[in-house]
C-alpha cells in the first residue's frame, strides 16, 4: 500500500513542486475519509492539487464555481413535475455520482447555499422533497477558498467549518520549486501528464485498513485530554468539538497506516493536531488582542499536556 501512495505522491508532484509535506496531508485526509480545506491566497496551486488528485485516483471529479448566485438546488438537485407522467422527477445536483467534489471559492457563495453541503459532507446523503439519495463511495470534497479579495465573500458557518477534516495552506513555492514550475509549463500543462496509479477499489480497502489502525487506551485518553483542555483555555472561546476529537483520531490512524504502522504514537496525535483543530476553535478577546493566532493556542495545548509517547509534557 505505501508503494501505492509514493506513486501517487510522484503523480501530484508532477502538479505542484517542492509541496511534498502539504501533498503528504491531503493523501492523509483521504485515506482518512475526510473532507478538506485548502484556504490561501490565490494562485498557489489549490484546484490544481485538488483535479491532479482526481486523476492519480480515478476518482469521478465534479467541480462547481462558487457564485453569489449559485442555489441549494444547484448542489443537491430538484424535483421537477413531469406533465406526462404526473409524477415529480428528480433532476440531480454536482454532487450526484461525485466522488469528488471540488468546490472553488466556497466563501463566495451565499451561507444557504453552502449550508447545503452539510448532509451531504457529514452523512454522505442528500435528501430533496424528502427523499433520499446516497452518495458515491467513496465521496470527498475539497472547497477553497482565497485569503485576498474578501470582497463579496460570506465567511463559512461553523457547523460546516466543522465538517472539514483538515484546513491546510499550500504556500508560495521557494526560488528553486517556483523555477521547476516555469520549466514545466514552457510546453505544456502539467495536469495532461498526470497519470492514473491507483483504482477506487484501492483506495476504498485503505480507507477500510486504517480504521483499524490500533488505538491503545492511552492515546484515546491523550486527544480526549488535548480536545477536553481546549475548551477552558483562556485563550479560546469556543474549543475543539466532539467530532474534532473524532476526526484527529481518525487522522492520526491515517498518518500511522501511511507510514506503514498498525498503531498510533503520540507523536502521530501531536502531528495532525493543529491541522484537524485550528479551523475549528475561537480565539478569546484577549488573545486576538495579543495577536495569538490559533496554531499558537494549539501549540500552548500540546506542550501543557503530558505525551503517553515519553510520558512528559512535549
């Protein structure tokens, strides 16, 4: 299976140069099952990353544009009167056969319209009219959304914030990733050569695998004391929720199947800690006041509570 994942990682290399440790957590969100943020400024290679991983996957890839005038219905789908038959059809939505939906500049569109993705993100289901329709297995989305130009965007409801395994950022290419990237593109476009190296089937049975990934008691108690400790600190208002605390468990099973390992470390937990929990918590008065940002506040949590790893504060 890691065979299998560096093959991919090579085919989103081709796409986005000297990003191996952001590619590296987005292939960990995935065989974790969850669903992924990529926030940052424009330009950097978000969809990019985000088609190039369809490819490498043989992943049915729907892509919507988030506008202002985007609907409910254009995500979930309508039912509609057929004359003929007297009957209301169902006329599906992007997320239909999707199994992956990229979502480009989510905080552009209305807070009802990507409220509609909630169902469906949470529990791979859409319901129109009261009728139910299950999702494509296995089903991701990856939203962006730009840090710039916040002109006519509507920031994301914290129940959908909550949604999202992972919030991650790309960041600027250095001197040498930035000259590659021009080397690549004097020809042609990266993407054409992205090549397909692993099946649905594949993907499904890792997923399968690292949910089985062990968890012993005392990791369970580690991120249930991290998750617990966020929620009176002094520097957050609200802290990490009941499905964050799922979510950095499932995310460090993850990272432990990636590298080859059939149980969690603390060290594991410690690793995707800030990228499951910093979209989720909010800093206090006082702490926006002092220019703490949340990694920062995070960071404080990880070094005040005791690492089952060594047995010690990290």
């Amino acid at each position: 299976m890691r065979t299998e994942l560096e093959a991919v990682r090579r085919e989103l290399e081709k796409v986005i140069a000297g990003k191996s440790d952001v590619i590296g957590k987005v292939l960990t969100a995935v065989i974790a099952d969850g669903h992924i943020l990529l926030d940052d400024v424009p330009g950097v290679g978000k969809t990019s990353l985000a088609v190039a991983l369809g490819k490498a996957l043989d992943l049915c890839c729907r892509r919507i544009q988030f506008t202002p005038d985007v609907l409910p219905s254009d995500i979930v789908g309508f039912s509609l009167y057929d004359k003929d038959s007297g009957t209301f059809l169902y006329r599906p939505g992007v997320v239909s056969g999707a199994n992956l939906l990229l979502g480009d500049e989510i905080n552009r569109t209305s807070s009802k319209t990507q409220s509609a993705l909630l169902e469906a993100m949470e529990e791979k289901q859409v319901t129109v009219d009261g009728n139910t329709y299950p999702m494509e297995k296995p089903f991701l989305v990856i939203a962006t959304q730009n840090r710039v130009g916040m002109a006519g965007t509507q920031a994301l409801p914290y129940a959908q914030m909550d949604r999202f395994m992972v919030c991650l950022t790309v960041g600027y290419p250095d001197h040498d990733a930035q000259m590659d990237m021009l080397r690549a593109r004097q020809s042609g476009d990266p993407l054409e050569n992205v090549q397909t190296v692993m099946s649905r089937e594949t993907l499904l049975a890792m997923q399968r695998d690292a949910r089985r990934v062990t968890v012993k008691d005392a990791i369970v108690d580690y991120i249930t004391r991290l998750c617990v400790a966020s929620r009176a600190h002094p520097m957050l208002d609200v802290g990490v929720s009941p499905r964050g605390t799922l979510h950095v468990q499932r995310m460090s099973q993850a990272r432990a199947y990636a590298e080859g390992r059939d149980y969690v470390t603390g060290a594991d937990v410690q690793a995707v800690f800030r990228d499951v929990c910093a979209h989720r918590v909010v800093l206090s008065r006082k702490a926006r006041a002092e220019g703490i940002d949340p990694a920062q506040a995070l960071d404080a949590l990880l070094r005040d509570t005791a690492n089952p790893d060594r047995g010690e504060k990290a």
